[in-house]
C-alpha cells in the first residue's frame, strides 16, 4: 500500500517546468465543461486563464493539476501525462492553490505553510525546509502571522497563508486559482509580483484571473475561456480586444492603453452621465 | 511557555498520573491494601524485592486488580487514539468511532452471541462475536459510503447514522428475543463495565491495541496534511483513499476489539483528542501519542470511580463517563467556539 512506501527521491526536471492540456475534454453527467482545449504555460512564463463565469477555467486547473481525468485529450506535466507521475512526483512538480483553504483544524499559520515541504520529506531538500518556509512566508508579508492560530486571521490573510504554503512546496510549475479574489489592493499586486518573479526563476506560472486589467498588466499571455472552449490565445495586447471581450462577457467593454506604461486597460462600458 | 517545554510538562504530567491512578486503582476494594505493599508487589514480579507478607492481598492483586488496571489502560488508551484517528480523517472533531458504527456493530456481534448462547470459543465467544459484528459493520459503512473510489464525509456520516439505527433496531430486538438473564447481559453490556477483566482478554487486546497504536502514528503527518483538505492533500503527495482505509481498519480493529471486552464506553474518544488539541494544538504527531495516555488515564480514573463511589457495588462505566463526559463536552465546544470563532 502506498501509504507506507518510503519516498524515493527523484530527481525533479526543473529546466522542464511547463504544463500543457491538449485537446482536453470534459462532461459531467452530459453537460460539456471543456471542449478540446489546449493552451501550454512554459517555462519562465506567467499565463492568465481568463473568461466569464462558468467559462472552465477552474475545471482546467483541475484537470492540469490531476484532480480531474479528461474524458478525451491528455494533461501533461514536464512533458509526461500526469497519470504516469506518482502522487509524490507530482507533488514535487507542480503545487496547487485552489479557491477554497479552509482548515479542519486550528494549526498555526507556520504550521501549514510548513505542510507545503511535506512532499521533500526524506529527501536532500528536506535541509532547506527552514529557510523555504522563512522565504514563503516573507513573500506574503505573513512572516509576523506564523505564530497565529488560522482561525483567528481574517480572510484575506488565510489566503496569503494558502499561497504561502503553495509557494513553500517549491515547484516549477505553480496552478493558482483565483489567488487575488480575497485580497485588497496591495496584495493582489504583491501576489502577482511573487508570481512574476517565479516566472523570472524559470518557473512555469498560470494564474486564473477575473480582473482582465490584472492579467494585462502581468501576464505574458492570456488564454481567454469561453463556455468550455478557447477562444483566444495570446500576448495580452493583441489577445484582450474590445470586439473580442465584448462577445465573451456578453457585456460592452472598453479597452484602451494605459497612458504612463501602455499596457491594456479593460473596463466594462460605462455610460457617461448627462449633466 | 514554548511549545516544546508545553508538551514535555504534557507528557510528563499525563505519564505521572496514569502511574499514580493505576497505583491507587489496584488498592482500594473491598479489600484495601497498602499503596507500598501495591508498588512492592510489582517491584517483586519485576525481580526487585521480596513477596508481600500477605498472599491473599498478592493474589488480589494480580487475579482481580492488575487484569482490570491494565484492561482499562488498553482500552481508554484505545479509544482516545481511535478517536483523534477518526477526527482526523473525517476532518471533523465531532467524529467518533461510534459515528461510523464500530460501537453498536460490536454491540449487535455480542447481543446476538448473548441471546444464542454461542459457546463456540467458550468465555471469548461474546467477545468473538462483538468483534466480528464491529468490523463488519464499519467495513460497509466505508463500502457504502464510496462512490467511484472516493467517499465524501458527509455521506459516511449519514450511512453510519442509518447502519446505527439498524443496529439499534437488531438490539431492541435480541432485548425482545433474549430471556431474563440475557437480557440483563445485554444491557449491562451497552452499558459498559471492566468487571470482567481477566488475563486472556488483556493478552488478546494487546497486539491489536498495539497495531492500532503504531498504525496511527505512522499516518500522523499525513492526517495533518488532510486537515488542509482531501484536495490539498493530494497535491501535497498524499494518497488520500489509501490514507482513509488503512486508518479506518485500524479504527476498526483497535475499538471492536476493545469494546468487545468492556462493552459499549462513550465519550473517551471525543472528550481526549479535543482535549489535547486545546492545550498543545492539532498536530497528530503530539496528539495521537497523547490520546493514547490521556485515554488511558481518563478511563483508569473513571474505573477508580466506578468501583468505588457505592459500596458493594461496580457503577457501569459508560454511565459514568457520559454522565460527566456529556456536560464536559458541552462545555468544550461552547468555551472553544468563543474563543476562536469556531469549533477547534
């Protein structure tokens, strides 16, 4: 049985930090939630998954991260389909933060930020733990919290716990789900710089995102999801249009460029007021 | 304090106790004998020191108190593990192995034995049957509960409700069946006693007890990992199904085994663990070890009690530890839910 099964250290491909679906599908009792979508986040690159409620973006993390068998296609991570990597393996390949942390019980934040090094256990970089877990807490800014018990933090700050544990578990490939959904201003731009600056290390980044200005403003591509299908891949400036995200949002939208860095600024049309 | 100067004063204070109780336990009686002649006693068997004086209070001792003491160690140690065990799976500590029907599948295995008059292990049969009948039933509860491969904990929790009704209902039934005598068997069986305790039953108890035990410490980190959710886990490298199986097994054995010789005793699985998670935290790698002594000292002393708060009389147990264990747990969970906004 596994669960007693030493762990084997393996050595980890780091160079080939990427994770790729192609022509994945999936259907729960008959209704499509994906349609042969492919989109590939490589090495050194942050990648938005953009799109409207329901789009399939976080059935596609899921599918990367292993949750989640595709009916048809396959979900590769460092080039191997997933099933083929153990669940040690893949733990020390890719870390995931899905939408929801919440705790059973009231562990300190040290605690479970520390969880994120159980995959290194009896391995060479079980030595690093300390200092990986110093650095991932810092990341967030969480480093005065570690004493704190979960339970008595505010939401936003359970969350930067969450990310500080997926950042601890130290991965070329980094699944985020909708990272910056709790988060005030400061911190969704600190959660983004952090995701950035692990692209910068080599690693590879995909991000899902609802503030598209976020993901233009981040992102080196965007994937933009649209009832289960992509509708569009590319670099943030040629891929988030006004024609375009009108359509998917079913909503007139604006787009125009910042005027100090350039970059894209998506805004939902707003009538001006009468005066 | 620092966290490891807290768990030590734990360990220590908690270890110091289950001596001290065990000690007191094996004098007081009917027939009381000295606290030093109790320690001399066991210094003598152990190598040290010469017999007791008195035979009568030698063989009291170790036909009568020793079995007892040590049944009661074995199985509140048992139960308090079982129960963190449980907590720990389900993510939940309000989970008890009770909940997933380990207790009133035992209850229905020995009830069943009672009213057949099965003699076909001799005094072990009720035992027999009530450790087979536990197994049994939290095997399909897990069977029941599973669908493609995973279980969810609110659907085990259900199907243990509805296979505990059934038990119930099985109960009523063999109380309907049974004659006079059964029927006094079988209440005082749910009621649960340790009067019963002799040698064989502890030498069967062990190994199990001691499987349980290590089973349950060896899967400690990974439970800390399921605390952050089933999902999470696996992403951290668990696997989760296999994590759940095995500790459900071991849950299985540990306490059918154990209620199969005392019968049914609540609350010690429930109270421990919440207990230990309040004064140390959650981690399982200090709370597994430390349920198993507080377990221990926590029936050990509900056993003094028992025989000793009537004269000429041996209080079932299980009335004892619900009757304080109830109100104590009320307690708990409203002094934890206003301090950390939640249940700890």
């Amino acid at each position: 049985m596994t669960v007693f099964t030493r762990r084997t250290p393996r050595p980890v491909p780091k160079t080939a930090a990427s994770a790729e679906l192609s022509d994945v599908s999936f259907a729960v009792s008959g209704k499509s939630l994906l349609r042969k979508v492919s989109f590939e986040v490589r090495s050194g690159e942050v990648l938005a998954l953009v799109g409207p409620n329901g789009a399939g973006k976080s059935t596609a993390l899921a599918v990367l991260a292993g949750d989640l068998t595709p009916d048809s296609g396959e979900a590769r991570i460092a080039g191997e389909a997933v099933p083929r990597w153990s669940t040690v393996d893949l733990a020390r390949l890719r870390a995931v933060l899905p939408q929801q942390n919440a705790v059973s019980f009231p562990f300190t934040v040290g605690d479970v930020v520390r969880m994120g090094r159980a995959p290194w256990a009896g391995t060479d970089a079980e030595a690093g733990d300390d200092e990986v877990v110093a650095r991932a807490l810092a990341a967030t800014g969480m480093t005065e919290f570690a004493g704190r018990r979960l339970t008595t933090l505010s939401g936003g700050e359970q969350a930067r716990a969450a990310l500080s544990r997926v950042l601890a578990q130290d991965t070329g490939v980094l699944l985020l789900d909708e990272p910056t959904a709790a988060l005030d201003l400061r911190h969704t731009e600190d959660v983004l710089r952090i995701a950035s600056a692990r692209a910068g290390d080599g690693n590879a980044v995909l991000v899902v995102l609802h503030d598209l200005g976020l993901a233009a403003a981040h992102a080196d591509r965007v994937v933009v999801l649209d009832r289960g299908e992509v509708v569009a891949t590319g670099p943030p400036g040629e891929v988030l249009t006004e024609s375009l995200l009108t359509e998917v949002y079913r909503h007139p939208i604006e787009v125009f460029a910042h005027p100090r860095t350039g970059k894209p600024v998506v805004l939902p049309h707003r009538p001006a007021e009468e005066s | 304090m620092t966290r490891t100067v807290k768990v030590t004063a734990l360990f220590t204070v908690l270890a110091a106790g289950t001596v001290l109780v065990c000690l007191v336990s094996a004098g007081m009686g009917q027939y009381d004998i000295d606290l030093g002649d109790v320690a001399g006693s066991v210094l003598h068997r152990l190598g040290l020191g010469s017999p007791l004086a008195d035979p009568f209070a030698e063989s009291t001792l170790w036909q009568v108190r020793f079995p007892r003491v040590v049944l009661g160690l074995l199985v509140g140690g048992v139960l308090g593990v079982a129960g963190a065990l449980m907590q720990g799976v389900f993510g939940n500590p309000l989970a008890e192995p009770a909940v997933v029907g380990v207790s009133s599948g035992a209850a229905v295995g020995a009830s069943l034995s009672i009213v057949s008059g099965a003699t076909f292990l001799g005094s072990f049969s009720t035992p027999a049957l009530g450790f087979a009948g536990g197994l049994v039933t939290t095997m399909g509860v897990y069977a029941l509960a599973r669908s493609r491969g995973r279980s969810e904990v609110v659907t085990l929790i259900l199907t243990g409700v509805a296979v505990n009704a059934v038990a119930s209902a099985v109960i009523a039934f063999t109380l309907f069946a049974g004659d006079q005598a059964a029927r006094e068997q079988i209440v005082f069986w749910q009621l649960g006693s340790l009067a019963s305790a002799r040698w064989p039953y502890v030498v069967t108890l062990l190994p199990l007890a001691v499987a349980g035990v290590v089973v349950a410490l060896v899967l400690s980190r990974r439970l800390d990992l399921l605390a952050l959710g089933e999902r999470q886990a696996r992403h951290l490298g668990v696997n989760v199904e296999a994590l759940r199986l095995t500790a459900i097994v071991a849950v299985a054995l540990m306490v059918s085994a154990a209620v199969s010789y005392s019968g049914i005793i609540g609350f010690v699985g429930l109270i421990v663990p919440h207990g230990i998670r309040m004064l140390v935290g959650p981690g399982h790698r200090v709370l597994i070890p430390a349920s198993l002594l507080a377990g221990a000292l926590l029936l050990s002393a509900a056993d003094l009690a028992a025989r000793t708060l009537f004269d000429y009389a041996d209080l079932p147990i299980g009335i004892l530890t619900a009757i304080v264990g109830g109100p104590f747990f009320f307690w708990l969970l409203l002094r934890t839910r206003r301090r950390s906004g939640g249940w700890a």
